[in-house]
C-alpha cells in the first residue's frame, strides 16, 4: 500500500507541466473560490455546468490519466452514489395528513337550508337494500359531485415511479444539490493543489494579504508557517504508511487478541506516530537554525516572481463572463 500514490490528496504535480501550472497563483486562487461561491444559492444547471467545467479543465490541461483517475474518477463514483440515495429517498415525512376540507365539497356547500325528508322505509323483502337502489340523498350528492378536471399544464411532481422508489421534484433538486456541492468542493481544491506548487500558494496568499501589514498583521509569519504546513503533508503520510508496513510484516492475529489488546496496540501506533512526526519537526527546526534561519523577515527566500501576463488576464476576463452568466443564467 503506497499512499503517496493511492491517495494524492493535496500534493503537487510536479510533471508533466501543464497550461494550469503556468497561471499565476492568485489568478487560480481567484477562480477557486469562485468555484467554491458560485454554486450558492444557484439553480441546479448551473451546478451540474461547474461539474462539467472542472471535469473539461482537467481533460484540456492534458492531466496524465494515473493522477484524475484516482482522485476524480472515484470522486465521481461517490457523487453518483449520493445522487441515487438522496433522488429515491422521500422528500417529507411519511404521514397520511388528513384533508382540511370535505372530499364532496360542491355538495356540501349547495346543501338545502331544511333538513330532507326522512327516506322511505325499505320493504320487509329487502331489509339491506342489496339489490343496488340508491337513495334520493345519494342520487343528489352524485349529481353535485365536483367533476374530475383535466391537469391544465403539463407539470408533475412525481418525476419518477418504479415499484417502490419515487422521485419527486424536491427528491431530485436535493440529491443535484448535494452530489453537485460535494464534488465541486472537494475536486476543485484538489486541482487547485495539484497544478499549484505549495511556495506559490503562500507567496500568492501573502501578496493578497499584504494590505493587512497595516493593521501589524505577521503576513509572512503566516505564509511561512502556510508552507511548512503543506510540505509536512507527505512526511504525514509516508510515517502513517511506514508504520502500517511494519504491523502487516509481524503478522499480527487481531482476531486472537481482541477488542481490548487491537485497541492498546492501535493507540500504542498512534503514539508512535506522534513521536516520528514530533521528531521530523524537530529535525525541520534544526536544520533552519543551523542555516542561519532566524525570522522570515531577514531571510526572505522568493521562490517565485508574481507577474501577471496575457495568458493571465485571460483567465482573469473568463472568470468575470462566469460571473456574469451566473447572476444572469444561473440564478434559483
């Protein structure tokens, strides 16, 4: 089990270099939160047109097939398996209101002011009336019974009826609301890290943050501590991924030790992972010091230059006809 492969959550793509890795990093960063505001309050088309557009970027920046097919393709498993449970699942509580009004209410209403007369007695032959014969209150009721009206437009509520699964309207606009958020939240940050290196996330962030230096705000604090934080990400998994390795080479029979024992060995992993990861910290730390490294302010490394050009402006341009159909086409 190798989890730096199996799960590529939040890691650089280093190769190929795709037109994605060529936008500056506050244009993406500008169109990533558009991704993660623009299906607010939006109608259904247009969150299901975000699924389709993230999944087109993908597909045009020529990602290699390894990397989206273990990160979008189950992704989109799991998007679908949530449509289908929340489309079929009942949009209200399942209870047999009672009607506010009669079921015969033009009868009820064209009633006579005087009570009728009482009906005639039946004949001793047929005490139970069987043979079919309507009384004179029943042959009036049927008179002014509401007629059935035709369905004037062709609206329905129910979408869908097989056997015992009903989609309905509400049904199916909550399972397209759900699947649609889901999918747009977790993958576009994900092709956001993917196709971003993390020094250029922070180096983006602290520009955009910049202003803040007004109110004594420690930017670069920030966007250093930012950078740690996202390349400590891999020593995470590759630790957890060790550790995993060396309790599957003992053999360990978990069904001989049982609840109590699987528990102490477990929590006994999880403190040694906390130390392995405390150490690689550690080691971060000295090797700082032991470059001189002391405050962020006086060793100031520029990994990047943050320029905006023509391809940028581009994209710029793009994401405001996105906005643009959003409050236009995409409104609920």
């Amino acid at each position: 089990m190798d989890l730096l492969r199996s799960l590529p959550l939040g890691l650089y793509l280093e190769q190929p270099i795709t037109w994605l890795h060529h936008l500056d990093a506050r244009v993406k960063l500008a169109w990533l939160m558009s991704f993660l505001i623009a299906p607010l309050l939006a109608s259904p088309e247009w969150r299901v047109f975000l699924v389709v557009l993230l999944v087109v970027l993908t597909l045009t920046a020529m990602i290699p097939l390894r990397v989206w097919k273990q990160q979008m393709g189950w992704l989109l498993l799991f998007s679908l398996y949530v449509f289908s449970l929340v489309a079929i699942s009942p949009d209200a509580l399942n209870v047999n209101a009672r009607p506010r009004l009669p079921a015969n209410e033009l009868a009820f209403v064209q009633q006579a002011d005087q009570l009728p007369a009482p009906a005639p007695p039946r004949p001793w032959y047929n005490p139970f009336n069987t043979g079919g014969q309507k009384s004179p209150a029943q042959e009036a009721a049927q008179k002014l019974k509401r007629p059935d009206l035709p369905q004037p437009t062709a609206y329905r509520y129910v979408v869908l009826r097989a056997g015992p699964f009903t989609v309905t309207r509400r049904s199916l606009n909550l399972a397209i609301t759900v699947s649609t958020l889901l999918f747009t939240l977790i993958y576009s940050t994900n092709l956001y890290l993917l196709t971003t290196a993390p020094e250029e996330i922070t180096a983006g962030l602290e520009d955009l943050m910049s202003p803040l230096r007004r109110f004594n705000w420690p930017i670069t604090e920030i966007a250093l501590t930012l950078t740690l934080a996202l390349r400590f990400i891999p020593l995470v998994l590759e630790e957890f991924q060790n550790l995993v390795r060396s309790i599957r080479t003992r053999a360990i029979d978990w069904k001989k030790l049982g609840f109590r024992r699987a528990a102490q060995v477990w929590m006994l992993v999880a403190e040694r992972l906390l130390e392995n990861l405390l150490l690689r910290a550690e080691q971060i730390a000295s090797a700082m010091k032991v470059r001189g490294f002391t405050s962020p302010n006086k060793h100031r490394v520029q990994w990047h230059q943050l320029r905006l050009k023509r391809f940028d402006w581009l994209a710029l341009g793009m994401l405001g006809v996105l906005w643009a159909a959003r409050f236009v086409l995409g409104q609920a």
